[in-house]
C-alpha cells in the first residue's frame, strides 16, 4: 500500500526545491563592513555604486563601519560571519597584505578570504616638499647617493604601503635614505609641507590639493600610464623603473571563506554595471580614487601579485613581525 502522507510530503519537497532553488541574490541588502571610521572614500564609493542599484529596484548596501587595529577588528569581523554573500568587507591594502608580513598572527586568514572585487584603485606619488632644491626624481636620487642617510621620507608606519614603496625605490637606487614615520596620511603631508622631510610615497589624492596650487612638487606616479589628475607628472615606468612600481593603494571587497563564487561574480558584477553607467563613474571618479569593478579572478590575482612583491621587499630590509 502507498503511505499517502509520505507522498504527500514528498511531492510538496519536490515542488519546494525548485522554489529555493529560483530564490533570487540577492534578496535583501548586502552589508558591507567598512574597517575604518566614517567618511573615507571607500565609503562614498560604496553608497554611490548602491544608490545605482537601488535606483534601479535592487537591494543595494547598508554600510556598516568597524574601525580599529589598522582594518583588523572590521576585516575579522568578516571573516566569522556567514558565507551567504550577505556580509562582505572593503579591505584596503593593509588587512589583505601588509599585516602578513608586520604581524606574527592575526586573527583571521587573509589568503582565505575570498576575493569579490576591487571597488577602487589610486596610485601612489612620490611628493616633494616645496623648496626641494631639485625639479626632477634624477636629482632626488642624485642627492641620495651623494648625502647616504641624509634624504629623509615621510610614511605612515614601519611595514606600510608608504614605506615598504620607499624601500623599493631605494633599492633600485642603490643608495640609503632615512625613514621618519608619522601616525597618518595628514601628518605625513604636514611634514612635507613643513620641510621636516623630503619626500613621502603618498595616495595621490593626499597630496594633491597642495601639488596644484604649488606648495609641493612631483616627480613620478605609480600607476600604469600617466594619469588623468596630474598628465604633467611621468610614470615610474617611464623614468626606467620596473613593473613593480606600478605602484597603488587599493580597496577591494572580500568575503569570509567558502563564499560562493557564483555569489562573488555577482556583487562583482553589480560594481561593473554601476561603473559602466557614466553618471556613476563620473560621482565615484570626483572621490579622487579610480573604480574598479574587476572580477574576483582579477582580484585575487593581483592581490597575490602584491603579496609576493611586498614579501620580498620585508624579507630583503629584515621588516621585522610585532
């Protein structure tokens, strides 16, 4: 005899599978951690990219920040929630590949985070204080090698962005220049414009403000070809420095591990839409950053790229882990 409950509760699975199955993601907002305090411009971008979507009748973000320990309390954050694509994280550079190679642990695993997109990219200068007395990156690094030590660099921290890229260039210069770190960005280009130092490998939009209305000089950019904002000022590539001094700080998002990737090619897809409409890019493009929108294959490969350089910069200058 058929158990006529078993079939019925059997055809009412069948009938709900594919029910699930067409749920479509995302159903509702997607939240975005933010690993810094209010108002930068990861932020902005964020809201402007789900402001496209919403206008557009989908979910969009809700931005939640969580600052603290250089991005380290909002990046483990992420990594301990769900891996439903509900709860993702804007990761500048550090919390993905500096803290690696400054920290002898970490509480979360940056290589399994799972890389979604990059939301924006933006070079880094090597800005000049004002009354440098030289107008070219040949005569900065002429004044190097002929005063060792006597060249000073601003950063923002022993093992950063800023200063592992002023190791790299001194390298490739074969000479020495001495490091002054300051706690941020804003003392860092203070102490530009001070002369208490030379130079400072900063975020273009840090310094460029200051760059146009002639307090501070630039004598090369980091990113591939020369760029939009300042089309004056040559490429690293371009004065005969290699690849690696393509050099960039970045936001990317990243999920916690076993985010799907079906679920990560569509919140990278949803950045690539909002970027082609050119309203959109044109409001992100004003934040001073470059937007993204790559693939998650395209950023994680370019954020292993990262970690190998900068691996290797820390281990030749003996970048020491806390």
């Amino acid at each position: 005899m058929f158990d006529r409950r078993s079939l019925m509760l059997g055809a009412g699975a069948c009938l709900a599978a594919p029910v699930a199955a067409q749920e479509k993601y995302p159903s509702k907002p997607i939240t975005v951690v933010i690993p810094s305090t209010a108002g930068g411009s990861a932020e902005f971008t964020v809201r402007i990219v789900s402001d496209y979507l919403r206008e557009r009748g989908e979910p969009g973000f809700l931005v939640e920040t969580r600052p603290g320990a250089g991005g380290i309390v909002g990046i483990s954050h992420v990594a301990n929630a769900k891996p439903d694509g509900y709860t993702v994280g804007a990761s500048p550079n550090s919390p993905m590949v500096f803290h690696q190679l400054t920290h002898k642990s970490l509480p979360y695993d940056p290589k399994r985070m799972v890389p979604i997109t990059m939301v924006t990219t933006q070079p880094l200068v090597l800005g000049v204080r004002g009354d440098f007395p030289g107008d070219s990156m040949a005569d900065l690094i002429a004044r190097a090698k002929a005063n060792p030590g006597g060249v000073h660099y601003a950063s923002q921290g022993i093992g950063g962005g800023n200063h592992m890229a002023a190791l790299l260039l001194a390298k490739h210069a074969g000479t020495t220049m001495n490091h002054v770190p300051y706690q941020g960005a804003v003392p860092g280009v203070q102490a530009m414009l001070k002369s208490e130092v030379d130079f400072y490998m900063a975020p273009l939009a840090s310094v460029l403000p200051w760059y146009r209305q002639g307090q501070l000089k630039m004598f090369g950019v980091g990113s591939p070809t020369r760029h939009p904002d300042v089309p004056e000022v040559p490429t690293f590539r371009e004065l005969g420095y290699p690849e690696e001094f393509i050099l960039t700080v970045w936001t990317c998002l990243v999920g916690p591990a076993g985010t799907p990737p079906e679920i990560a090619a569509a919140i990278a897809g949803m950045f690539r839409r909002a970027y082609a409409d050119p309203a959109t890019f044109a409001r992100a493009r004003a934040l001073g950053s470059d937007p993204g929108g790559w693939t998650p294959e395209e950023t994680r490969a370019y954020i292993a790229r990262e970690f190998a350089t900068w691996e290797r910069v820390a281990r030749e200058n003996n970048i020491e882990k806390q």
